[in-house]
C-alpha cells in the first residue's frame, strides 16, 4: 500500500485517450455555440419554481430532531477519533488514516455527495454541531454571534480557506505528512469554532471553506427545498441560479478550479524535471506555490476579464458581473471534481478504510480488515473511465454555458446579450479544451 505521497493524484491514475479529448471538446465547442446563438433567447432558469414535491416522510426522516443529534455526536466522535489517530497513531502515512479520510473522503467525498444530496456538510459539520451544543449551554441563538459579520468580507476567508487545503495538498513539503494533515484539521476546527462563536452561523455559510465548497456543489443537486422548506425535485440549473453570490466568490471558483488544473500541471516530465533542479525544500516549496498562484491568478483573471467584456452597461455595472456569474462555473468545478479524483476517491478510499484495521500501530486487525485488498474497478477498465472523464468534463462545460448564458439575458441589455457573452463563452471552452489537455497529456 502506497502512502499518499501528495494529497490527491487522480490525475496520474488513467490519462484519458487523445481521442476522447478530441470528440469531447468538439462538443463542447459545438454545443456552445448552438446554445448562444439559436436555441435559448430567453431566461428560463427560476430557483423559486415549484419542482416536483418529494415524499413528506423525506423532510421529516431529514429535519427530525433525533436524526439530527444523532449525526452531530456521530460526527462530533468521528473527527476526536480521527485526531487521536493524527496524534497517537503511526508517523507513517502508508499505515495511518488520517491524511486519507481528509483528502478522500472530507476533500472529494462528500463533495461528490453534495451533488447528489445537496450540501451535506451543513449537515455532517462537526464545528455546528459543537457550535450548536456550547449555544444551548450559553442560552443563545446559533444563528447569531456578539459581533455582525463584515459584508466586505463575503466569502474571502473561505477562499484562503481553500487556498491552505491546495496548498497543503499540492505544494507543501511534505503533503502526506500525518502530523501536516493532522494540524490543518485542528486548525479548520479551532478557527471555524471561533468564527461561528463570533460570528454566528453567517461564518459557516460564507468563511467556512468546506462548508462553502459543499454549497456550492449541491447547488447542482436536483434535490433542493421549496420556499416553505418542503424538499423538492427541480432542474440543477434552476438550483443553481440561485446561488448567493459576493465579494470573494470568484476567488473560491478560482481556488477550485485553478488548484485542480495545477494538479494535472504538477505532472508534466518537464515540470517535475524543473523541481528535480531546484535545490533545498524551501525552494522546491516556493517554486511550486508560485506555481500554484499562478494558476489560480490566471484563472480568476481570465474569468473576470471574459464576464466584464460587454458593451451596453455602465462601468459600475460591467464591474460587478464578474461576481454576478461567478457561480455558473460551478458544473466546470464539479466536472473536474469527478474526472480528476473519481478514481482516487473509489480505490484510495478503500485503502484508507483498510487501514482502520490497526489505526493506532498495535497489530490489532479490527473488523477483519488487515487481510483485505483494493479492489481496482475504475484502472482496470481504462475505456469506461475514459469514459467518465470526458462526459464529466464536457458535461460540465455544457451546465456551466447554459447557466451563463440564462444569466446573460438577465443581466445584459438586449442589444447585447449575444455579443457581450461571446468572450465568456470562448472561456469555458478553453477552459474546457485545457481540462481536457491536462487530463490526456499528464
């Protein structure tokens, strides 16, 4: 069993065959261009539609009480057990578990979950739920704090949020490190308990990075709930549309999509050659987190420039849209998401559950697991996950284009709703004909 020698290496697993690049950016191209120009000339997204209702008894098995507490102590245990492990059991991360359950299944995991149920960290997160206990001893309202959170903040602390995890994952020393891991998580726990006791839960739903990254994603899910909080099914799009968005939220979709980007990037012969010529940690570690920033600046850069290139709006106006769209690269995130870490997440994952058999080094074998080996159900089939990766990516691309262009005829006069949304769609196709690169070439 290997260690995790850097925080996720889906990318490394099955390069995609050059010819599934090739079909799938022509469709991303292809069907852009379709959508613009012919056959979508008026909004059609409404996050406040009705949808289809879900059975009652789903609402009342979800926001019942007991349910609730249930999985708040549940969670609560979970991460002390994960700590003790961090902290008492072996240094090795080939024989510990802990950067495995951070990087699989927090990191990807319930990411992937997100999509499917919605944002299920609100559920599952441990710093809530703590929140939520020394609120009840206090007699006050989880939902408010001693001080109001600064709207100029919006959603920056969780951008530098994720920016530590990629950081963490991609760039420093020692990714794998058990104790490096081991302090992140300590660290999100301290500091999102603080924020919310600060702040109030308005910290969890704009500054908590995990909590932010799930809520963005399950905004894709076609699970949402109805004004009178009644849990419906409605199109991912029209979810999706309704996204809060402010200040910072094109620096999260920059960190997402950027860090992942790099991750293929890091995998380049001539890349890893440079780094192999760099001398000392402490320059390898800074040659790749400018690396790293790159990425992300270049990302966020060209996002912002694309959304701003209009014509037919006030300065003012044209400034905000950036913001405004930040959201709808959303599917492009959630298709990397899967493409690059599906098969970390399905094999890894079960090596990091294999390891619970003796997490703590004392040659115990719990549950019977210590004789069990990986079942490698996605590297063996390298044309289904080719497969995946380029429905993922390109189904993504489709979302993303189809969300921002809804958004357009919204925002854009109606001169210019063709022509002033023509530099963001080119965009998401390079971002998209990129993705496709990097995953191929890697």
């Amino acid at each position: 069993m290997t260690p995790l020698a850097h925080g996720l290496g889906g990318a490394a697993d099955l390069p995609i065959p050059l010819t599934y690049a090739l079909i799938g950016a022509a469709w991303a191209l292809t069907f852009s261009f379709a959508v613009v120009a012919f056959a979508w000339r008026e909004p059609r997204l409404d996050p406040g539609s009705r949808g289809v209702p879900v059975p009652p008894v789903v609402r009342a098995i979800v926001d019942a009480a007991v349910v609730r507490a249930g999985v708040s102590v549940l969670t609560v245990a979970a991460v002390a057990v994960v700590l003790a492990i961090g902290v008492f059991g072996p240094s090795d991360p080939a024989a510990n578990p802990v950067p495995g359950v951070v990087y699989v299944f927090v990191w990807v995991g319930v990411m992937v979950a997100s999509l499917v149920a919605g944002p299920v960290w609100k559920l599952l997160s441990p710093v809530r739920a703590v929140h939520r206990a020394v609120c009840r001893l206090l007699g006050r309202s989880p939902a408010t704090g001693p001080f109001r959170y600064p709207d100029s903040w919006g959603r920056w602390p969780a951008a530098l949020g994720l920016f530590s995890f990629v950081w963490l994952e991609l760039a420093s020393p020692d990714p794998g490190s058990v104790t490096a891991v081991t302090v992140w998580l300590a660290g999100y726990l301290v500091l999102g308990l603080g924020g919310l006791l600060v702040f109030g839960s308005d910290w969890a739903e704009k500054a908590d990075p995990l909590e932010v990254f799930s809520s963005l994603l399950g905004r894709l899910s076609p699970l949402g709930r109805a004004a009178d909080g009644t849990f419906v099914l409605r199109s991912p799009l029209s979810n999706l549309a309704g996204t809060p968005v402010g200040p910072g939220s094109v620096a999260v979709a920059a960190t997402l999509l950027g860090s992942t980007a790099f991750d293929s990037f890091s995998l380049f012969p001539w890349w890893r050659g440079l780094l192999a010529d760099v001398h000392g940690t402490a320059a390898r570690t800074a040659v790749t987190t400018a690396g790293l920033l790159v990425f992300i600046v270049i990302v966020g850069a060209s996002f912002r420039f694309a959304a701003a290139a209009t014509g037919g709006l006030p300065r003012a106006e044209r400034l905000r849209l950036p913001t405004r769209l930040s959201y709808t690269l959303t599917p492009i995130i959630a298709g990397y998401v899967i493409a690059h870490y599906l098969t970390f997440l399905v094999e890894k994952g079960q090596a990091t559950v294999i390891l619970f058999a003796d997490p703590f080094g004392a040659g115990r074998n719990l549950f019977g697991l210590a004789g069990r080996d990986v079942a490698y159900l996605l590297s063996t089939h390298p044309a289904l996950l080719g497969t995946i990766k380029v429905l993922a990516v390109v189904t993504g691309h489709i979302l993303a284009v189809a969300a921002a262009h809804d958004r357009c005829l919204r925002l854009l006069p109606r001169a210019h709703r063709l022509t002033g949304q023509l530099a963001l769609m080119l965009l998401m196709v390079g971002y998209t004909f990129t993705g496709l690169y990097l995953l191929f070439d890697a």
